[in-house]
C-alpha cells in the first residue's frame, strides 16, 4: 500500500469517526448528528446518513447503522440521479413492457402485476457501483461514496422474469432496457435521466424482481414507490426506481449512462491517472466480493484483555461468499469468522469474531472476504479507473487499547 492510499484511508476513517463522536453535538462536513443521527438536508426518516449531494439528492449510511441483517429503509444509502415524481398515483400507474424482440406489447397496472403473477420475497443487496470512490488516487469526479452505499433490505413484488414470459421474449433478444418517472435536472421532460440495463440472461434470473414493497411497507418515495427494479448483485444503477417501461431490445440498450465510461471500466489495468478511450471500456455486471465491519464503530477505546467482539456483513455479485477473515495485526495472521449463510441468493451474509488485545495501544481490525471462486478482496486499492468503480478493498477500523 502506498503512503497516498494510506493516508487517504486515514482520512475517510478519521471524516465517519468524527461523525459519530459520543456525547457531544458534532456534524462532519455532510453528516449525522451524533446525537440525533439525523443529517440536515435529508427527510428526518432517514437516520445515520451522510450527505453528498443535495441536487440530485445522495447520501449513504455509517457503517455501524448497516449492522442488522436487513437493512430498516431509515438506514438504506440514497442514489438518485435527477428528481423523484411527485405526486404519484399508484392507482393510474402503469409498466409498460414492449421492443424489438419482444413477441408482444403489453401494459400493466400495478393491481395487474398483483393480480397476475406470483408474488415473491427476496432480500437482495443494493450497492452503488461507485461506492469507495473516494479512496482512488488520483481522485475522479462524482459522488464521493465512503463504505456506505450499500445496503440488503428484504423486497416484495414479483420476478421479472415470469412478466417476460407473459410478453413473451423472443430469440433475437440480448438485453432488457428500463425507463423511469424521475425528471431531469435541466426539467426537460423529454429528456431521460438514467435509462440502463441487464442483459436478457440476467433479466430471466431468479435475483431479479419487480418490487412494491420493501420490508413489508411500500417502497419509501426515495426508494422508487410505486414500483422499481432489484438486480440482486449487479450495480444499483440497474436497478431502476419509479418504473415506467421495460424495453426487450435486440441489441445492447442504448439509454442514458449506458455508454461513455458511465458504469464502465477499462478492458486492461491502466495506471493510475491515464486517460482511457470509450471503446476501451466494458459495462460493469456482477459486483466484486466485498465486506464491511459493521461493529464497533471505528476510533474504538477498548480496554485491555477484555474479548471485542466484530462483526459485518459479506457480499459479492452472482457468486457465494465463502469466508471472511480478520486480522489485528495489519495482515500479518488471519482469524476465521463465523460466516452465516446467506437468506437467499443474492443476500449478504453476516460474520462475526472474537479478538484478544493482550498489549495497550494503537491497533487496526482488517477484514477480507473470500468467494466460492477463491477471489479474495485486495488489501490495496484495486485497479483505477476513471470513475472510480468496484472499490473492494479490504475495510479496516482502528481501535485504541488502554
């Protein structure tokens, strides 16, 4: 690890312990009261959130806010790329679905989607493709995310793929395009926000729904009440919010933030800082292996002798989280974790450890998750790229012995 990437995580460290001091009334720049765990600027169900942007609204979560295994909606980070309709109708709300290689068109009311096809429970994670940009070195543009866009709420709705099966898919299909009620910043009505997409394999998964609900409620206005895609272990940015049209296409789909290098990353390591053409960029799908402590909070004064007990969550794209490990002693031995299985496919699975601390003094608590494939997540900032996607680098949090 290099001094930049060290410091730079020292840094970020520092920014979320600040946050959350105990006992007095502090805000980090953007972030929670300790006291309240409300953030200015953001609804006041939302509670442990760090404010990013406020045009389009994004914030995500501290860490010691994503411990339970499904995330409460107060807790569930913030993506949005324009304006959330206002006023919404759920009873006048329709889907759409039709294309090229779709073999019919067809639409949908909400009760029709009730009505018609099986309904089905998943708890799927959703984490932003952007999330640890704000550790690349060089730094690059966009939301600066920390560790916390990312969370596994339990959803209600149908599989997608049995609405596919209703319209019926034909051979020629190769990706399933989605298009959304939010407004664009420039108020554009014509103009799309973010319209992306999953090829057509992915859309016929079982991780991959149409959802009204989320965690037995509706889904929260920000979240993309009335409806909204979940792609269990691709990057948020599939899964669309405020669903209005699904497009069966016979090609790659073309929306916004579909091309360029939005939600892409280069084809071949480039170096830190180099400048890569857009043909020489491919989509991110499947998410990296990843994991974060979600207890104790970082900046920890623990006495000595006396057992920690750690504890996170492990996740990865459309692969299975094998193990996590941790170390106390900055990578030099590694502790097996008790590693729950997951609730379903495309759920994050929680671990747990008990550490020893036998000498006072400066100590940092690193964890590594393993997947069935034997990808292990680097110690290091893994490879740049030049909007800052698929950081999983290994989470770390200090811990003052005394």
């Amino acid at each position: 690890m290099t001094q930049q990437e060290f410091s730079r995580r020292r840094v970020m460290q520092a920014a979320l312990a600040l946050s959350v001091a105990g006992g007095v009334e502090l805000v980090a720049p953007g972030g929670a009261s300790a006291a309240s765990g409300q953030t200015p600027g953001l609804p006041p169900d939302k509670v442990g959130l760090r404010l990013l942007n406020d045009r389009p609204l994004n914030a995500e979560t501290l860490p010691q806010y994503l411990d339970a295994n499904i995330t409460p909606a107060a807790h569930l980070f913030v993506r949005n790329n324009g304006l959330p309709p206002q006023d919404v109708d759920a009873h006048a709300w329709t889907l759409r679905v039709d294309g090229e290689a779709a073999r019919s068109a067809r639409t949908y009311t909400l009760s029709d989607l009730r009505r018609r096809f099986t309904p089905i429970g998943r708890q799927l994670t959703l984490e932003c493709g952007g999330n640890g940009r704000m550790e690349f070195e060089p730094g690059v543009p966009g939301n600066q995310w920390s560790l916390g866009a990312v969370g596994c709420p339990s959803w209600q709705g149908i599989r997608l793929a049995d609405v596919l099966d209703d319209v019926g898919v034909g051979p020629d299909a190769v990706y399933l395009g989605y298009h959304s009620a939010d407004t664009h910043l420039s108020g554009d009505a014509e103009k799309d926000v973010i319209s992306r997409g999953i090829p057509i394999h992915k859309a016929l998964a079982d991780d991959v729904m149409l959802a009204w609900g989320m965690n037995d409620q509706a889904l929260p206005p920000l979240h993309g009440y009335p409806l909204r895609l979940v792609v269990g272990g691709w990057p948020g940015s599939t899964s669309g919010k405020w669903l209005t049209r699904l497009r069966i296409r016979d090609r790659v789909h073309d929306g916004a933030k579909m091309g360029g290098k939005s939600y892409r990353v280069p084809r071949y390591p480039v170096a830190p800082g180099a400048s890569v053409l857009d043909e020489d960029m491919q989509i991110i799908e499947a998410m990296p292996i990843k994991s974060l402590i979600t207890s104790p909070a970082t900046a920890l004064q623990h006495r000595v002798s006396s057992p920690l007990k750690v504890n996170g969550h492990a996740w990865v794209g459309d692969a299975t989280v094998a193990r996590v490990d941790v170390s106390q002693d900055f990578g030099a031995t590694w502790q097996a974790t008790d590693l729950d299985a997951p609730a379903n496919h495309g759920a994050w699975q929680q671990w747990r450890a008990m550490l020893r601390f036998e000498q006072p003094g400066y100590y940092e608590v690193w964890a590594r998750a393993t997947d069935n494939h034997g990808r292990a997540q680097p110690m290091v900032i893994p490879g740049w790229n030049p909007k800052g996607y698929l950081n999983n680098a290994c989470h770390r949090i200090a811990v003052h012995v005394v």
